[in-house]
C-alpha cells in the first residue's frame, strides 16, 4: 500500500463522529491482537498544558535512558507528528503498514455502522507502533476528557490532569467539577493522581479525589505537594523554575513526592510552563523511581522544545506563535507576553469557529493592529465575524483588517512592525502552523539526470502512478519538490503550466493537509513564476519568496566571511585521543599536535578541526575536565596558523573553554543535546556546525528507519537549524552535517552523498564528513584501504557543491576537491 493511500483512508475516518466510550479502540487492537501488551503508558489528561507536560515527561525519560513513545494531538503540517519514538515521526511505511492490516477490520465495522473514528483509529496506530517498537514508556496525551477517551484503552501505570477549565460541555458535563470527574479517570491502579489543580480550587479538587483516592498537587499554592516557582526569563526563549517536594503524605511519598528539590531552565517561557515541568517531573519520578537522576530530569525539562507554545521566533520585531484556542489560554498567553518589552502589538488571529472568540479576544492585550485570517480549513471561523470580535471587543474599528491567508497576515504584520514592536499569531494551533512555515518551510532543489531519476522524485512525492508516468519526461532544467496548502499548490500547479513548465502534486490531497509538489521548468520560466506569485493572495508571496532563494533567482551576493563561503574548504581532522577509529593515538602528546595541524595547514586545510573525545562505537565518555585538558593546550598552540580551528566537541562546557583558547567554530556531532551549546556557540558569535545524530557515540546496534534518508534528515536538521536561530545565530553561520556512518547504514550513506546538493533546501553551508569511513565498505574497501574512496568521495562531494569536506588526508583530499572545481571551471585557480 502506498502511503498517500494510507494516509487518505485515515483521514476519511474523520467523517464519522466522535462517540464516547474506549470499546471501539479496544475492539480494533484486539483484531490486531493487543500489540500494545507490555508496554507502559503514562496518560496527560488536562484543558491546557497536556501537549507541554507530555513532551517535558518524554524527554525527561528519555534522558533517564529509556526508549519513549509519545501521542499528541492535533499535528502541526504531518499526520505522523502525532505518533513518535524517541522523537523521531512513524516512518511512512509503518503508517502504511498498520493500515493494511487495520483497513479490512475498519471497513467491516464502518459496513455494521460501528466504524472506529480518525482518533481511535491513530490512538490504535500509537499503540501498535509502541509495541512493535518494544518501547519502554509510552506517553498519551489524553484527547477530551478521560473516562470515555480513546487513551484510557489502556491501564497507565502513571497520570496526571493538568488544568481544568469549562470545554466540551455538551460531552463532560456543564460545570469544572464535573469536568473534573470525567477527567479523573485516568488515575492508574495503586498509584496516585498528579494534578496541577491547586489546593486553593477546592471544589475542583474534591471532585478529583472523589474519583482518584490519592492525589499529588502541584503549583504555586504553599499547600501543594510539590512546590514550584516560577522564576523568570534568563532570554528570549528559555525561563528558571524551581520545584521542591517537602515530605507531603503517603501519597505525596509514593508519586515521587518526597524529600527533594530542583531547579531548571525550560524552553517554554511562562508560569504555568512551569507548573507544567512541575508535573512532569512529579510524574517521571513516579515512572523511574530512586534511579532518576538531577542531571536527567535538568537535561530533560531544557531540552523539551515544543513547537508553536508561545515560540519566539524573531527578536526584532519580537515574533511570537502560540496555539491559545481559549480564553483560559490567552490569560496565561498574556501573563508571560507582559514579561517582554515591546512597543505596539500587532496581532494575527485565526481561530476555529467552535471556540469562545469573544472571550479569547477580551482576554487578549488591545492590539495596535489586528489582522483576523482563516487557516485552510473548512472548520476555521469567517475573517470578517473575527473582525467584528475584536471591534465588538474594544478594539479601534479602523485598526482592524482582514486577509485569507495566514501567512499573508503575518508578512503583512511583519511590514508594517518596526523592530521594537510584536508580532503575536495566536487563537488556534492551526493558524500557528501555517505561520510556523515561513521559518520551517523547506523547497528540495532536486538533481535529475535521467528518467529514474525523475521517477525516484515523483514516488518520493507520493505522486500517482499515472502521475509518474505521464510526468517522468518533463523533469528537466530545474526541478524542486516542495509542500504547501493544497490551494496553493493548485494555484502553483495553474501558473506554471501557463508558463510552459509542469507541476505533479501529490495523490494526497486532503483538506487542512498540506500536499507535496513537484515543480518542473527552466529557471527563466521559474523567474516569471515567482513575479506572478508575489502579487497573489493565500501565502503565494512567501512561497514566490522561498522559491527565489531555493533557486538563487536575484539574491543579491554577499561578501564571504568564511573560506566555505568561495568554494569547498578542506578541514583537516586533528583527534588528540587515544581512541579515535582512524588516528588514535597518533597526536594524543601536544608536540605531535602542533606538528600535525601544522602539516595539514602546509598542505592547504582552511580549517583545522580539534576533537579531545571519540564517537567512535563503544567508545568511553571523557570526562568534560579531562576533554578540556586535551584540547585547549593544543589550541592554544595553533590558533595563530593560517587556518581556522573548529573544536569537536558535545558538551558545551568544552566548547566554551576552546573558544577562549582560541577556536573560531564549534562542531557538535550531536546535534545539540547539550541544551547549552546553541547558546555559547552565539554568545562568542562562533559559527555552529550541528550534524545529525541519533547517537552519539555510534551504538552499532541502533537500527533506524528511514522512508527516504535524504529527506528524512533534511526535516530533523531543520528543526536543530531553527533552535540555533532561536538562539541568536544568523542561519549562515549554522553547518548542517548529514552525519555520514550514525544510525545509516552504507547504502544510506552512499545516497545521502549522490544527493548531498538536496542539502541546500535549508540555506546553510553543508559539511560532509566521511573520511575512512565504513561506507566504503560497500565497494569493497576495507579499514586500512579508504583513502582512494575517501579523496573519490570528496570529488563527488565538492562538484554536488559541498562546503566543507571533513578529512583526515588533507593532501590527497586538497587535490581531490580542487580537480572537481576546475572541471567546472578551468578559470577557477588561475
């Protein structure tokens, strides 16, 4: 089954109504045979924060060393966001693989009018996936309620109810304590409730115990439990809290509320974020027991990013995506905004037509301005009955305007912010991510050189098969694959094919979802395109604008700061270990160091790049005193060459002492699992090169699946790509290292390097590191005869136009990527 197809029979499960009750996802995992056996769940019950909670408790675990699986809803742009392990979306295939066992039995029930609805159906897909997987935890964030949630199929062995406010009153019941009840009932056998309802809401709470028994409190309030203090900004986009458990009663005692205390920075600004880590760490004490460790639980909570809960993307103007979709939420919206100095407001709204619109739009600041839009969706509320909120609301009549498209809105707000005004898009998750994608949106220039080609691109699109046939010929000149709204993308498809090109779209096409594309012309008639699009509505001018930088249609030239930025530079390697898989040993004593980088520079290496720990398999963790022991007195020593000295390191505190050795550039081969690293890496405005890892050191055993290598990696770095941003770095200062040799295997390899130009779609230079790698083995070269391959490579790499080779052999390698870019351009270094 194809996963168009796949993901088609799963949306048109939304067609029937939701109806209360866990039997009919029961009845569906029974048919599958309770993949779901053996696996621990923890449930997220809540009116708001359980998104947050379940993505600080799933990382926290993580952390702790477990394998965690996470369930969330709604998705931002993928169906499959909503469905991971260890932070990684279902592949395709899997998605695909479950509906083909699934379909039959779903369609027999939809025949009797029994059919499972699109939660219970993803809610079983989560489950399955978990257990085939042999996760260790599984974390589900409840849907409405909790006695009749799909979630509660299973028996958690730990829970938690965030918040209640008054929503889905025709299901829940018409007052919060009634709320409270349904909600409750996600309290696991034998252990306690965890719940952010504070002591001081006594109805409410009274109405929980009734149904819990035993129940932990957390927040502000002295009497809770466990204690937490909000205690503000430290930057833009990370806060302090403090959180102490005093003792408290059996209960407290067994939830993991006893004698302990911590403190924290989390990603997500806000008081109640930290009553949010509050319980998250209340329930992960519950999960791990004695076995977690400060260092785990601090590690987690920073490291817990979670997109579109108030995310500040740009600081000047200040540029912040919430998803509040109730006036509960735009309180607490408001609380943490009033922390930020700004000017003048300008406010983007988009909100569904089910939710309280006058309430959100009377618990919101009086903007300057406010653009009300509509998300692409049939569900979203008429822009002119929000204007008329908001004028309704207090708001100055002519200080209000409407257009259709979210990102229209917001490029509109953007233009008319000066740099110390806001720009906030708030009233619902789905306008948020149509706004997210001016910042995540990636448009893959694709290398087409013959008709397999062309067909490899079209399925990787999920274009039909006749699609494919009928399109494979026109692939020619320029191609791009990129993913929009469907009505942008139709638009696309119209002008392009007015223009002489050819556009292929996806066999999914679902409304609310969006759809690949695949764009098909010459760059002059992609020139025309992109000056059609830019006077259009619906976004199309922020797509005519990613399209030009994508193709490099009149971007003006920038004057190069880095060797990387005029041609491929060469960095030589220098591991001062005695472990390393190549070189160990060999330059561990400081002389020979200094002899070697020395050498490598002589040679013609731009960069000389400095590692004191290996990544190798089974490789021991150095200690972070000892790491900076081995490589600060070496950098000390040659900081003053000819070449500019990179510091390969994962851990921020080694970072932060080579740069004031001396380092220009921080390679971190971990992708920022060190919370601090983006942020010294922007402090000392150091370039950040940030590879994808999903272990490191390599651990040969891990198997990953990738639906398509290139592109699966592509969207991970984007999201890395977009923390170090966050931080402070320009995205040219940010290297993207595909990550040659961790967790893909030869053949992966090998296609990410005869696809490695892909890379550009994220508009940073790219380093490909495959230096004597085991990729070669795959041409039958083994340890001791990679340099061929490697110098081979390295030719391949610079001609696809690599920015940085990663190498151990600077001479040969130097030669390598200096005859590939004579063959383009003879001129080149004469």
């Amino acid at each position: 089954m194809e996963y168009h197809e796949a993901a088609d029979f799963l949306f048109d499960l939304r067609r029937f109504r939701p109806k209360p009750g866990t039997a009919s996802t029961a009845d569906l995992l029974a048919h599958l045979e309770n993949p779901h056996d053996g696996v621990r769940f923890v449930q997220v019950a809540g009116s708001n924060g359980k998104g947050s909670t379940a993505r600080m408790l799933e990382r926290v675990l993580r952390e702790a060393g477990l394998s965690v699986g996470l369930y969330t809803s709604p998705h931002l742009e993928d169906v499959r966001e909503r469905v991971r392990v260890d932070g990684r979306k279902i592949p395709k295939s899997a998605l695909a693989a479950f509906v083909e066992v699934a379909r039959p039995y779903v369609t027999e029930r939809a025949a009797a009018g029994e059919a499972p609805t699109f939660f219970e159906t993803m809610t079983a897909l989560a489950c399955w996936h978990f257990g085939r997987e042999a996760v260790d935890v599984a974390v589900l964030e409840v849907g409405i309620g909790g006695r009749y949630d799909a979630t509660s199929v299973v028996d958690p062995i730990a829970s938690a109810v965030t918040s209640v406010t008054l929503e889905h009153t025709g299901i829940l019941g018409d007052t919060r304590a009634e709320i409270a009840r349904d909600k409750a009932h996600v309290t696991p056998e034998g252990a306690p409730l965890v719940t952010g309802v504070s002591p001081d809401d006594s109805d409410v709470l009274e109405a929980i115990r009734e149904v819990a028994g035993d129940v932990v409190t957390v927040g502000t309030d002295e009497e809770a439990d466990v204690r937490v203090e909000y205690r503000g900004r430290t930057n833009h986009t990370e806060a302090t809290v403090a959180i102490e458990a005093g003792g408290g009663d059996g209960a407290a005692e067994s939830a993991g509320a006893g004698d302990w205390s911590l403190e924290a920075r989390i990603p997500l600004p806000g008081a109640h974020q930290a009553e949010n880590a509050g319980i998250a760490a209340t329930l992960a004490r519950q999960v791990v027991g004695d076995d977690l460790t400060d260092e785990a639980l601090t590690r987690g909570l920073r490291n817990a990013h979670w997109p579109g809960r108030f995310e500040v993307m740009e600081t000047e103007p200040l540029v912040v995506l919430d998803g509040a979709h109730n006036p509960g939420a735009c309180e607490r919206l408001v609380e943490t905004l009033e922390t930020y100095d700004y000017d003048d407001l300008h406010l983007v709204f988009g909100a569904m037509h089910d939710k309280d619109h006058r309430g959100m739009a009377e618990a919101l600041p009086t903007p300057a301005t406010v653009i009300a839009c509509e998300p692409a969706l049939d569900r979203a509320e008429d822009r002119a009955v929000l204007a008329k909120v908001f004028e309704q609301a207090g708001v100055d009549p002519d200080a209000i305007r409407t257009q259709a498209a979210v990102q229209d809105a917001l490029a509109s707000a953007l233009e008319e912010a000066d740099a110390d005004d806001c720009v906030l898009v708030t009233g619902s998750l789905f306008a948020v991510a149509e706004a997210r994608r001016r910042w995540t949106s990636v448009d893959i220039p694709k290398r087409i050189r013959t008709l397999e080609d062309a067909r490899k691109t079209l399925e990787r699109a999920h274009v039909t098969e006749k699609g494919v046939w009928r399109m494979r010929g026109k692939a020619v000149h320029r191609v791009v694959k990129t993913n929009l709204q469907y009505r942008q993308a139709a638009y696309l498809k119209q002008e392009l094919l007015s223009l002489g090109g050819e556009c292929a779209l996806s066999g999914l096409q679902r409304e609310g979802e969006n759809v690949d594309a695949v764009l098909m012309g010459t760059l002059s008639q992609f020139k025309r395109l992109t000056e059609k699009l830019a006077a259009q509505p619906y976004g199309l001018a922020e797509v005519a604008r990613e399209l030009r930088e994508t193709l490099d249609i009149g971007v003006a030239p920038v004057e190069p700061r880095f060797p990387w930025e005029e041609r491929t530079a060469v960095m030589g390697i220098l591991n001062v270990t005695p472990d390393s898989f190549h070189d160990g040993g060999e330059y561990d004593a400081l002389d020979d160091a200094v002899a070697r980088a020395e050498e490598m520079v002589e040679a013609g290496a731009d960069l000389i790049d400095v590692g004191g720990e290996s990544t190798r398999p089974g490789a021991d963790v150095v200690p972070t005193e000892e790491e900076i022991d081995r490589v600060v007195p070496v950098i000390e020593r040659i900081a003053e060459l000819d070449a500019l000295v990179s510091i390969d390191t994962r851990k921020a505190a080694v970072a932060e002492a080579a740069l004031e050795a001396g380092a220009d550039i921080v390679n971190d081969v971990s992708g920022l699992e060190d919370p601090e690293m983006r942020f010294v890496a922007a402090e000392h405005d150091a370039p950040l090169i940030v590879m994808h890892s999903v272990d490191a050191p390599v651990d040969p055993t891990r198997e990953v699946a990738y639906d398509d290598v290139v592109e699966d990696v592509i969207e991970e770095l984007a999201e890395t790509v977009l923390l170090a941003e966050k931080a402070g770095l320009d995205r040219e200062q940010i290297v993207v290292d595909p990550g040659i040799g961790f967790a893909k295997s030869a053949r992966e390899s090998f296609e990410l390097l005869g696809r490695i130009d892909e890379f550009r779609a994220l508009g940073c230079p790219v380093l490909f590191g495959h230096s004597h790698k085991s990729m070669f083995d795959l041409v039958d070269r083994g340890p001791d005869e990679r340099l061929v391959p490697t110098a081979a490579a390295s030719a391949l790499a610079a001609d696809r136009g690599v920015d940085i080779v990663r190498v151990h052999d600077v001479p040969e390698n130097v030669a390598a990527v200096k005859t590939a870019l004579v063959a383009r351009n003879p001129n080149r270094f004469s």
